[in-house]
C-alpha cells in the first residue's frame, strides 16, 4: 500500500512539521517514504503545503499527483486540491476554518474542528496535531503509537517543554475518530 | 547495517562532507541550497573546522582555491547566478589543478530567475563552467542517499584526477528529506593533505617548494599543461562514466533523464509498462564524463530516445552526440521551476510508442 499525503494550508500552521512527523515515523516503522516540501518566499499567512509518501515500495516520483489522503487547513487548499485526490481518497477538512464542503462524491471527507479544540486546550497552533492523530487514525498509515515515538525524536530541542502537549493533541484527533465512528 | 536517518539532500551533503573529512566551508546563502551553509555553521565550528560565510559567492570561491592548495579537503555550495559568479575562481581551479568539492542546486534561471527547481545549468556546467579549456567533474545524485555517497565520489574523484567536482541537483533534490545511511567517518583529515604530494603543505626545509598557480606566461608551457590535463580528462572519460539503467532489457524506448525528473520518469515507465509499452531509461549519474557508450548501445536495438529535462533541450544535445544521431531524440520538459507531471511524461512516451 502506497500512502500519498498532501498536508495544505497557511504558512504557521505547522504543516511540514506535522508532515515531517509523520515521515519519521514511517521510518521508525522501517518503512519507504519521501518528504518534499513548498519551498520559497513564504511565511506565517503565506500558503504552504508537504508531500508525504509513506510506502511498503520504493519511492519513485516525491512530486504527487494525485493524493489519497489530504489534509486541508484553509480553502484556498481546498479549492486547489479537492480535484487532485485519487477516487476512494480521503480528506481531512479542518471544519473551524473551512466553511464549506468537500463537492466531490468519490471521496470520503473528515471534518473535524481542529483549530477550535486546540484553542480550547490553549494551544492553537497545535490544530495540526489533532488532524495529524486523526488521520493515522483513520487510515493506518503508520501506526497512532508510532507517532508518539516520532513526536519525542522530531520535536526540537527549542520546542521539547510543548512535547506533551503535542502527544495530547494527536491523542486528541485519534479519539475524535473513535468518536465519531469513522 | 548503519542507522537510517531522515535527512534533507542539503543536510545529507554537508554532513557527508564532515564525514568525508572536509574542515573547511566557505559560503554565501542562496535558495534553495542554504541547509547546506546552516548545516556547516552548526556542525563546523564545534569540530574544529571552517565555517565562513564570505562577503560574496566570489570569495567563497577563491577561499576554496586557498584551502585546497594546501591539500584539504575543502568545499563551497550555491545555486546557478551564485555558481556564475563562482565561475572565474573555477577556472582558476582547474587551470591549477586543485580538487574540490562545489555543489549547484540548480534554480531557475537565466539571470535572478526564480528559486523553483530547475536543470538549466547543464550546458554551463558540462561545457566548462569557466574561461579556458577545461572540464570539471559533474555528478548528478537522484536519492538524498545518493547526495550523501557522491558527496564521498566527488573528494575521491576530484583527488585522483586533480580537478574540482561538482555535485549538480536541482532545487527538489536539495529541499527533500529520504531516509539515509551517512557514510563511516573513516577519514582523519589531518592524514588528507600528506597524500597530496603537490600540497602547500611546507617544506619543513626537506624539500622544493610547491607552486599552486594558473599562470605560464610561456605558451609552450601553458600548451604542455593543456595537453597534460585533457590526458588526464581522457582517462577519466575512459574509467569513471557511472549510469543507471531500468528496464533497458527488452526496451524499444528509452527515457533518458537525471535527478527529480528521472523519478518522475520512473513513475511514468511503470504506468507506461502497464499499458504494454516497452519503455525503460537510462539514467546518467556522471554528466562530465558523460555516458556515451550505453546510449551508443541503446541505440543499436531501441526505436527512439526521450530526454525529459528541465531546460529546453540541453542534455538531448548530448543524447545525440552520443548516438550520432543515429536515432530520433524526442524531449519532455517543463522550465522555469515548472515539473513535468508523471502524466505528462506518459503522454510523451505513449507518443514515442506510436
């Protein structure tokens, strides 16, 4: 199984973070994968978004097309992607931030109101986190344990004091599927 | 086996580097190939090595030049207007017969361009990326590993034929992260510049001086050293082409690609396959000293060739060369900072099928 994750949405939102966790823990799994990032003049507000592979094969191409899983974290990165995921795919809609709904039927949509939870736990720019667990959650990717693991080693030493709060927040997105029957 | 790591291209070069002995980085910032200088500003200083950032890409290059007389293993990284700027000290290199490692993440050009990825630097890298006649070594790495194990061939080749070695990527290359196996530290780098016989490494009043220089005002001389030297590139075009190939067994087209755009291809091949064309690629790792004899052999039992580049048809002029133009070289490319999409590259090859 091939894993092809578009993380999308504004510059400060932590999605090559979020992206680069969930690379390393498919390494940690002994897995195939590639992380390729927008890279350029951008900032917190900009746009940005990562690819994420995560593979039992060997990485051809870390450029994707079409993604099965997408992550969205404003509408611009809705409109942009909606079309690209392959059918059957599965996007994860951050519903306090994104109005509107995924218009594609072949797909499944998880909305989920990351950045209102994580203001609820004080820290909202750990509403990445929350869709991250849901999303290893949900499709198996890597294993929700793993993820943990990756956090410990990933998270910079600048930033080791938010380590439980981050664990809290991806623990938070893996119940919100639990929860919700998905 | 060693521990895999997850590593940007840039990250996975400088740190190869470090490994491989290298002390001595001189830099300046250019997107999209500053990991590599923030990598060496940490790492350099706390293992007692070099780690400037110079006033100008000029005089990296030329502190590069210095430290290299002297038989270490020493290094500079930008992307393409920074390498312009490099290009009269990598002349100067090559016109004194200095290894070093240099690495272009090529950007989109010509002048300022953009920061997006881009091979449009082929030409002026493979050509000779200087005044005078020479030639510098061109590695293109495909992997974040490969980053890693030609950073090691770059110093390894460049000391044996004495000539500056470039690493030559683009811009998605260096911005990637793939897990990766550093090489074993298994260089001392105090032990480098004693096997360099022509170092400026002091006489200890035993012996003559050693001369690093690019200047014979002589012609006669300046003749002979020419002539020494293209000798010496012919010995490398002889021994040190590297390529890869895939599904090149029973292929009636073939993909000839390097870096992001060889993956690209990769994906496409496979779809490609799916329908039933019999499609594979040859991939050059060695751009200079360019692979000419698989293609020449390729040429003998495929139909067509199709380059797919990020410029508007440079490493094609080589395909052809090589083959004698034997055969029709068709092109995909995209340019500017623009990629090619697997699907674009299967429509190309569904084309050639044709």
């Amino acid at each position: 199984m091939t894993y092809e994750v578009i993380m999308a949405g504004f510059g400060g939102q932590g999605l090559l973070f979020s992206g680069k966790v969930l690379a390393h823990a498919a390494l940690i799994e002994g897995k195939e994968l590639s992380w390729l990032p927008s890279y350029g003049p951008e900032m917190r507000g900009g746009t940005c978004n990562c690819s994420v592979i995560v593979s039992d094969d060997p990485v051809g191409s870390p450029i994707i097309a079409r993604p099965n899983v997408l992550m969205v974290m404003n509408e611009p990165s809705l409109d942009k992607f909606e079309s690209a995921v392959s059918a059957g795919g599965t996007v994860f809609v951050d519903s306090s931030l994104i109005s509107r709904k995924v218009e594609r039927t072949d797909i499944e949509a998880v909305y989920i109101p990351a950045t209102q939870m994580a203001k609820e736990m004080n820290a909202v720019s750990l509403a990445n986190m929350i869709i991250l667990g849901a999303i290893v959650k949900k499709t198996g990717c890597v294993a929700p344990e793993v993820v943990e693991k990756s956090l410990r080693e990933t998270i910079s030493a600048r930033k080791a004091a938010l380590l439980d709060l981050n664990l809290k927040a991806v623990e938070m997105g893996i119940r919100f599927i639990e929860e919700n029957g998905k | 086996m060693a521990e895999k790591v997850l590593m940007k291209g840039n990250e996975a070069i400088a740190e190869a580097a470090i490994r491989c002995g290298c002390r001595h980085y001189f830099g300046y910032p250019i997107t999209p190939q500053t990991e590599i200088a923030a990598y060496m500003s940490k790492r350099m200083p706390k293992i007692g090595g070099t780690f400037l950032q110079a006033e100008s890409e000029i005089a990296a290059i030329n502190m590069v030049y210095g430290a290299a007389s002297t038989g270490r293993r020493t290094m500079t990284s930008s992307s393409s207007p920074g390498i312009s700027l490099k290009a009269e000290g990598l002349s100067y290199l090559a016109g004194a017969d200095l290894p070093a490692l240099i690495v272009n993440i090529q950007r989109g050009g010509p002048g300022l361009g953009g920061i997006q990825p881009s091979q449009s630097d082929y030409f002026f890298m493979t050509r000779g990326p200087g005044h005078g006649d020479f030639h510098i070594i061109v590695l293109a790495p495909a992997t974040v590993q490969e980053m890693a194990d030609m950073t090691r061939l770059a110093f390894e080749l460049g000391e044996k034929y004495r000539m500056p070695a470039m690493l030559l990527a683009d811009g998605t290359m260096g911005q990637m992260m793939e897990p990766v196996v550093l090489p074993e530290e298994s260089v001392d780098p105090e032990s480098i510049p004693a096997t360099k016989p022509w170092a400026t490494t002091g006489t200890g009043m035993k012996r003559a001086h050693n001369i690093v220089n690019s200047l014979y005002l002589k012609p006669d001389e300046l003749e002979k050293t020419n002539i020494e030297r293209f000798e010496r590139y012919a010995q490398l075009e002889k021994e040190e082409c590297r390529w890869e190939e895939y599904l090149m067994d029973d292929a009636e087209i073939c993909v000839v690609s390097v870096g992001i755009t060889a993956r690209v291809s990769k994906n496409a091949i496979v779809a490609a396959r799916k329908e039933g064309i019999k499609v594979g690629m040859i991939r050059p790792i060695t751009l200079y000293p360019f692979p000419k004899a698989p293609l020449a052999k390729a040429a003998e039992k495929v139909k067509s060739f199709l380059t797919v580049e990020l410029n508007m048809g440079q490493m094609n002029e080589d395909v052809k060369l090589a083959i004698n133009c034997s055969k029709k070289v068709s092109m995909c490319n995209r340019v500017g900072g623009m990629i090619p999409s697997s699907d674009e590259v299967l429509e190309a090859i569904r084309k050639e099928a044709k």
